[in-house]
C-alpha cells in the first residue's frame, strides 16, 4: 500500500460488517486485509471475494490498514467500492 496515495480519497467501507455487504451486494471493487486480524474473519471474507471475483490485497497490520483510511484505530478489513 506505499505506493496509494491512501484509501482516504476512494470511497470505501471500513470494518468486517460493512465490507461483508458491500461484497455481497457487488458493490466493491476490491477488498483489503490485515494479515493480523481474525483468520476466521479472513477466510469468510477470502471465500465471499472467491465467489463475487472481487480482488483481495494484504495489508500487514490493522494498524497500518486503520491509517491508511485516515481513521486512527486498526483495521480488520477494507472495502473500495466501485465507482
């Protein structure tokens, strides 16, 4: 993610809930995933982003993923919605 300018300029969905519908609806274009949240979380998400084809990229930490969208707590996971 060094080389995005930040998730803060694209429209997105923060937080697992959020993400989930946002997949599920077809609205994201592609899916970011702290590699240090819940594995439980990542295989749900993994699965769901299998079956909408919707790209999924890693992120090392929630912490780095929580700044990235300019929010200043961790994040589990990411969504970019389409524009």
């Amino acid at each position: 993610m060094s080389n995005d300018k930040g998730l803060q300029d694209a429209h997105i969905k923060i937080g697992t809930k959020q993400t989930m519908k946002a997949v599920e609806s077809g609205l994201a274009a592609e899916v970011y995933v702290a590699e240090d949240c819940d594995q439980r979380l990542i295989s749900k998400v993994v699965s769901e982003c299998d079956k909408n084809g919707v790209h999924i990229n890693y992120v090392p930490t929630m912490i780095e993923l929580g700044e990235a969208c300019g929010i200043e707590v961790g994040a589990a996971m990411v969504a970019v919605l389409k524009s």
